[in-house]
C-alpha cells in the first residue's frame, strides 16, 4: 500500500486539485462506490488536501513577505 501512496501523482496547481478534490467528495458522499475505490478516493483525496495545505501556506509566507516590505512608518512631512 505504501507504494499506491508513493505513486501519487500531483495536480497542476491549487485550483486543478480543489476540482478533483470536490468531485472525489462528491463521488464518495453519493455513496455507490465500492469499498475499495472508496479507500482508494479517500487516500487521493487525502493526498490533495496536504497538497492544497502546502500550497496555501507557501502563498501565506509570499504574502507575509509582500506585507513586511509594505508596511512602513508614516512620514508626516510627505
């Protein structure tokens, strides 16, 4: 199993894993899956969640960035 795991393939970007991500949700909560797609649903969904989590943190310390170099005290004389 650890190699199902392994094999993993990432999405393209934030928005291509939260499509997948909302139709593998989708496909489980109907509720017609067999019991080992929905294991195999769940560990990809799993895996695009961490990868969504990763990507929303890299964007998190860009902004941080952005926003420590923006952020200046006020000169009143200008």
């Amino acid at each position: 199993m650890a190699n199902a795991k392994n094999a993993q393939k990432a999405p393209e970007n934030f928005e291509t894993a939260m499509r997948e991500l909302e139709q593998l949700i989708a496909s489980m909560e109907n509720g017609q899956m067999p019991l080992e797609a929905s294991l195999q649903a769940y560990q990809r969904g799993a895996f695009l969640v961490k990868f969504c989590q990763s990507q929303l943190q890299a964007v998190q310390e860009q902004v941080k960035i952005v926003e420590a170099d923006m952020v200046r005290p006020l000169d009143v004389n200008e």
